[in-house]
C-alpha cells in the first residue's frame, strides 16, 4: 500500500516514488529546522535589545 497523489506524478508504490517523497519530505524538515533555528536566533537578539514579544496587555494595572 502507497500513496498515489491524483494530481502530480508521484506515486509510492514504486521506488523512484518512494525516492521522490523521502527527498521532498527531507527538505520540507530542513527548511522547518532553518525556519525555526531562525526564529529563535532572532527572539533572542530582540531580548538583548530589551524588546518582549508577546500579545500586549489589555489592561494596565
């Protein structure tokens, strides 16, 4: 049993599919990994600024 996408020509139930999905798959969690390795670098360069992140308050006390 595979995946057999209806729309592009990628189907799992061959190898070359199988191949085609593992690598499309490795680089959709690469760029989540540089994404959020970005993300992260970021926040933190603003926290050394003084600046928070965050909703602001709706209240002030």
């Amino acid at each position: 049993m595979g995946f057999s996408s209806l729309i592009e020509p990628i189907d799992t139930t061959t190898p070359s599919g199988v191949l085609v999905f593992n690598i499309f798959s490795a680089m959709a969690q690469f760029e989540y990994d540089l994404t959020r390795e970005r993300t992260i670098a970021g926040l933190k360069v603003a926290r050394a600024h003084g600046r928070e992140g965050g909703r602001p308050y709706k209240l002030s006390c």
